[in-house]
C-alpha cells in the first residue's frame, strides 16, 4: 500500500505546471500595459502636434485675412484717387467743350453779322447800279 500513496504523491507534481501558465499571463499583462501606455503617448503626442498645426494655421489665416483686408483698403483707396483724378480730368474736358462751344457760338455770330454786312454791301451795289440805269 505504501506504493499507492507513492504514486499519489507523483501525480500532484503535475499541478505546477499550472502556475508557470500563470506566470505567462502576467507578462502578456505587462506587455498589454505598457503598448497602452505606448500608444496613449504617441495619441497625446500626435494630439499636441495636430493642436499646434491647427494653431499655427489658424495664426496663417488670421495673417491672410489681415492682409487681405489691408489690400483692400489700400485698393480701394487707390480706386477712390483713380475716380477723384478722373472726375476733375472730365470737369476740365467740360469746361474746355463749354469754352469751344461758346467761341463756336461767337465765330458763328461773328460770320453772320459779316454775311449781313457783305449782303446789305451787295444790296447796296445792286440799288447804285439800278439808280444809275434808271437816269439814263
């Protein structure tokens, strides 16, 4: 009987193995642990890069949209002189077309009054001649 109880004995060295098993998962645990880690380090440092691109393009369109506004600005003011250069180039065309206007006006009258003056001479000749016929 002593020989049972012997083999018995055998059988229960069979149940370590179990806690090298054990010892198995707690290094997967570890590794499982430290690739979160790993990635919650790289996802917050991909987090801060992203926040700072979007902070340094938010800067850049900030920068953009001022300098679009300040030429603008100036494009509107260079049109503002544009129009106020030529308002007073089509107020001295005016003037100039009033001043032609009125020596055309006079250069008319003059030619007319020098016409009356040339008819009544041709009258004036006319009325001679027939006087002259007349006496004789």
């Amino acid at each position: 009987m002593a020989k049972a109880k012997t083999k018995a004995t055998k059988k229960k060295s069979t149940t370590k193995k179990s806690s090298t098993a054990k010892k198995k998962t707690a290094s997967s645990k570890k590794k499982v642990t430290s690739a979160k880690k790993a990635a919650a380090k790289k996802r917050n440092d991909l987090t801060k890069k992203l926040r700072a691109d979007l902070k340094a393009t938010k800067e850049a369109v900030r920068f953009a949209k001022n300098a679009a506004k300040e030429e603008i600005t100036l494009a509107k003011e260079a049109a503002k002189a544009e129009i106020q250069v030529l308002k007073n180039e089509l107020d001295a065309a005016l003037r100039r077309e009033k001043e032609l206007l009125k020596i055309g006006e006079n250069k008319i009258k003059q030619m007319v009054s020098a016409g009356e003056r040339w008819e009544k001479q041709q009258l004036n000749k006319i009325k001679k001649m027939v006087a002259k016929k007349k006496r004789r």
